[in-house]
C-alpha cells in the first residue's frame, strides 16, 4: 500500500507564468518549478528566450514546457488554453502568475493610439483574459493562487508612463475585486509591485541617477521580486488576499 503522504506529492501540481522569457518572469519560473511545480512557460516573441528559461529549469532539476500564446490575443489564450486542458484533464492549473507587460513610454500630448492601445490590451486585457480562462478550474478545484505583476508605476504614477500607469492600475484594482469574488473558494488573489528591477525594462536608465532617491541606494533583482511571488503562490500565504506587495527598495511605501 503506498503511504498517502506519497500519493499526495506525487501529484503534478501545475504552474502558468505569462512572459516567462527572461528577466522577472524567468525568475518566477525558476522559483516556482524549485517550489516542485510543473512550469509552463508562457512566450509570445521571444522564443529563444523562453527556452533558455525551460534549459535553467531543467538543468536545476524541475520540470516544465513551453507554451506560446498572445495574451493580448482573446482567440489565441483560448485555443491554446482549452487544448492544455482538454490534454490534461485530470489536472488543472492552480497557480497562474500574470507577469506578462509591454512598455510604449510616451508623454500623452504626444501618445499615438497604438501606444495607448497596446500597452492596455497586453497589461490589462491580457491579465483578464488568461484569468478568465484558468479561474473556474480553481473554483472547482477550492484552490488556486492568483499573483500579478504590477509596477510602482500602477501605484505611485510616473510621467512618460500614462498608458503603463494606468494599464498596472487597472490590475490592481481587479486585483482587489477578484479577490472578493474567489475567496471563498480558497482562492487568492494579490499582486506584487517591483519599483527599479535590473532587467531589460530598465536597461535604458542609469543606476547612479536613480539609487540617491531609494532608500537601499540601488536596482532590485529580479530574484528578489521572484521570492515575493513565490511566497504568495505558497499555502504559506493562505490567509492573504487582494493585497500588493511593493518590492521596490523603499522608494515609495
């Protein structure tokens, strides 16, 4: 007879990370497959990418695959989506981390609709659409965990980023609704919010011009926001829901 403590781990528990290529997003893949979660790497552009993230996967010992998807894209998240789980019925997805963002950095007197429209369609629609998909399984299923990649921009505002600010914006607040509407069903939902990370985002901007105002005096790593994500993914976090976290070095609290 196999003990059930056996039984029960040898259940492949499934994690999504949207944007999974690189920077945050492939932090947060690796963590969570260290958390001994099948992690499926989400990618749209950067294929190359995403399967440099699934090699650091594999070579530390997890598992995981590739799966590719437009969030932005309705059609596609759920072509995609209802062919994984047609696939894999006799399990579900139940950590979902939405990470998946764009920047078109502009001021608005001179932002183009596609800027606008990009931007809000890849940050915003693409957190519900993916989140629509996945959240009745978890339902179903009386558990999940919901964690969002927001920005200190969604919180703070910062000029040049009035579509970015307000896309991150949008997640927060439907962070904090969806929360209410799930919990019950022992689902959570919560969000994390990087300021300065070192990551292609950032690489345009000099460290030394911005680490005088952050009271740690530099750039955050995307593991340290990685570690954040991984705790709210975690039964750890059973009795937290609809917050976000700032991981920003104290910059703005």
């Amino acid at each position: 007879m196999i003990p059930f403590f056996f039984k029960f781990h040898s259940v492949m528990r499934y994690a999504l990370v949207t944007g999974g290529s690189k920077g945050i997003g492939r932090d947060i893949c690796l963590k969570l497959a260290s958390m001994e979660y099948y992690v499926l790497v989400n990618y749209n552009r950067s294929e190359t990418g995403a399967g440099e993230t699934l090699e650091m996967i594999l070579r530390n010992g997890g598992k995981g695959e590739l799966i590719k998807f437009d969030v932005s894209n309705p059609d596609e998240v759920n072509a995609v989506l209802d062919k994984w789980i047609e696939e894999n019925s006799d399990s579900y997805i139940e950590v979902l981390v939405n990470n998946a963002g764009i920047r078109k950095d502009a001021v608005l007197v001179w932002m183009t609709d596609d800027e606008w429209k990009d931007v809000i369609n890849t940050n915003l629609s693409g957190f519900f659409y993916v989140t629509r998909k996945l959240i009745k399984d978890m339902m179903v299923r009386k558990y999940g965990r919901i964690v969002n990649v927001v920005s200190l921009s969604g919180i703070k505002g910062l000029p040049g980023q009035t579509n970015y600010s307000a896309s991150k914006a949008g997640v927060i607040a439907a962070t904090k609704a969806l929360a209410q509407e799930v919990g019950k069903k022992n689902v959570t939902v919560n969000a994390v919010a990087p300021g300065y990370i070192v990551t292609d985002m950032t690489k345009d901007l000099d460290e030394k011009d911005f680490k005088s105002i952050i009271p740690l005096n530099r750039f955050g790593t995307p593991g340290e926001v990685a570690e954040v994500v991984g705790f709210l993914a975690s039964e750890s976090s059973s009795y937290i829901n609809g917050e976000v976290i700032s991981v920003n070095g104290g910059l703005y609290t």
